[in-house]
C-alpha cells in the first residue's frame, strides 16, 4: 500500500472538493435510513433537510467540476487517452447531469417527502457507486482513502439496513383485539 500521495497541481483542490461532496452526498443518501435506525431529534432534522443536503453537495461538485476542467486541460489528448480518463468522463459526465437533475428536484419540493422516486433512488446508487469506485478503490492503493472509503460502506448499509427495517415494520400487522 502506497503511503503517500501526490497532492501537486491542482490534486488538493481536487481531494478537498471530493471529500465536501462525499460529506453532502452521505447526508442525503442515508439520512432516512439513519432517522429510522436511530430516530431522535438529530437524525430526523438530517433526514428532514436532505434537500438543503442535495443543493449543497450540487454547489460543492460544481466546484470539483472546476478543478477536474483546470487539471484535465493541462493534459495532451494523448495522456486523456492512454489514461482512460475518456471512460471516467463519460461515468462521471452522466454523474453530473445525474447530480444537476437531482438538485432541480430538491430545489422544486417543498416540504418532507415520504421516500425517493425511483429516478433519485437510481440516482442516488449510481453516485454511490461513483464514490464506491473511487473511495472503495482508492483504500487499496493509498491510506489517505480508508476513512473515506469506510464512510461510502457505512452510507450504503445505513441506508439498505434502514430500509430494510422500514420493510419489515409495514410488514407486521397489528393484532387482532
């Protein structure tokens, strides 16, 4: 395992700007689930500004979107190429149009909803796979991305286990008098 990585040129810009939209993203994608695993006052109110969380993490890949443009154009076309960052545009060019249409629809509800649709549902897996991708992977090439790549694994079983809890309740009936 690599124990250093380079931070040159435009790569702290990069991480930091990362690691924010990590934050905003993790918020909006398991909030429901920790508010029905640990409701309290905290996890509701979470769960209950998902959208501010949405928008947020919309601003902060706005800005990683600036840093990936600034470091992408000091490249050749043929360093684009033989480094298949072609493939990673493509993912992560979806991604963004993902995460752009998600922020319209947070900025146009008003008020808590009961769950996601199936598009943000879709949505939300698919950034979380990006993430996944990029934390997940990145753990075994360098330290820095441990902490990070346990917060992606966290985010996905506090959603699933939340979910699956949530099943499970509707599932019960009420007994009989």
């Amino acid at each position: 395992m690599q124990a250093d990585i380079d931070f040159t040129s435009g790569h702290w810009g990069l991480r930091i700007t990362a690691g924010i939209s990590l934050l905003f993203f993790v918020w909006a994608f398991a909030a429901g689930g920790l508010a029905r695993l640990m409701p309290n006052r905290s996890t509701r109110w979470l769960q209950a500004n998902r959208r501010n969380a949405v928008l947020a993490f919309a601003a902060s890949h706005t800005v990683h979107l600036g840093f990936i443009v600034a470091f992408t154009a000091e490249m050749s076309e043929a360093q684009f190429i033989q480094t298949h960052l072609w493939v990673v545009a493509i993912v992560g060019g979806v991604g963004f149009v993902l995460i752009y249409a998600l922020a319209w629809k947070a900025f146009r509800k008003r008020g808590a909803t009961a769950g996601d649709s199936r598009f943000e549902a879709f949505t939300y897996y698919y950034l979380w796979s990006i993430f996944a991708v990029a934390y997940v992977g990145g753990a075994f090439r360098a330290r820095f991305y441990v902490a990070l790549a346990f917060v992606v694994v966290a985010a996905l079983l506090t959603r699933l286990t939340g979910a699956w809890q949530s099943r499970k309740l509707s599932s019960v009936s009420p007994a009989a008098d």
